[in-house]
C-alpha cells in the first residue's frame, strides 16, 4: 500500500508541477499567488509563516511578484498588506484551471462511485491531524479555496482566526 499511496502522491506532484510550469510560474510564486488570490489584504507576515520563509525570503518573494507585475502592495501603519494585481489574479486563473485539468485527467479512469469513495478516503485522512491556522493554510496553497466552500477537511482541523 506504501509504494501505490506514494506513486499516486508522485502522480499528483508531477500534474501540480506540469501545470505550473504550463503558466510559467516558479512553486514558490504560485503558492504565494494562490494564497494571496484566497487572502486578499493579509500581512506580508501573514504569507510568510504560510510559506514557512524568512522575513528576507518573503520580502524578496514580494519585490519579485511586484517587479513581475503580478502582486500589489501597500502600507498599514507598520504593516504591509498584499492583494493580486489584473494580472496576478488572470495568473492564479490560468494556474488553477491548468491544475484542475491535471487532476482531472489523472481521476478519469474512475468510475464516478470510485471518484466518491476516494474523496471520502482523502477527506478522512486530510482531516485527522491537528493543525496551526498557519499549517493549514500552508496545507491548501495550491487549492481552489472556494471549491471546497466551508467544508475544506484541513481547516476544520485548526482553530479559527
């Protein structure tokens, strides 16, 4: 069971990476865009801990997605707060359309009863381990929030904000 749960989770990163690299984006910019796409106005801290950087790595992080025209910043009082620029925001689109078509294709050759078993199966497993608010975040940098609405098995295992 080890080796298929394994070959499958490599299955997923190699369609996840396919599709990134289909929207010409580098993992640590799509995590951050998707995050900031679902957050608007969070904290330049906040992505940090979700991303599990550095101040200096977040802030070189967020001066290359502004230098790419992809990110928008601005200032509250001491803090720094981050949206999605036109851009960014086609950007997180294109990368979870593409991400979407990935999986789906992987999932094709199930049965539609199948498809809801394993979705059970995930549901389960994603939702047993406690979290931090940061580590589940950091769990769905690359989901489509909204896809899940307000059923999402990794955020019911943290306490809310």
């Amino acid at each position: 069971m080890a080796n298929l749960l394994g070959a499958f989770g490599l299955a997923v990163t190699d369609a996840v990476t396919a599709a990134r690299i289909s929207v010409g984006l580098d993992e640590r910019a799509c995590e951050a865009l998707v995050l900031v796409a679902h957050n608007r106005g969070r904290s330049l801290d906040w992505l940090r801990q979700r991303l599990a950087l550095t101040h200096s790595g977040a802030v070189r992080l967020a001066d290359r997605l502004e230098r790419e025209g992809l990110l928008l910043r601005s200032r509250s009082g001491r803090e720094v707060q981050l949206a999605l620029s036109p851009a960014g925001d086609t950007a997180v689109r294109r990368l979870l359309y593409a991400r979407r078509r990935a999986l789906d294709a992987l999932m094709a050759p199930l049965a539609l009863e199948d498809r809801d078993h394993l979705v059970r199966l995930m549901d389960a497993m994603l939702a047993a381990p406690r979290r931090s608010r940061a580590e589940a975040d950091r769990g769905c940098r690359w989901c489509d929030w909204p896809a899940c609405g307000h059923d999402c098995p990794i955020d019911r295992t943290a306490p809310p904000e």
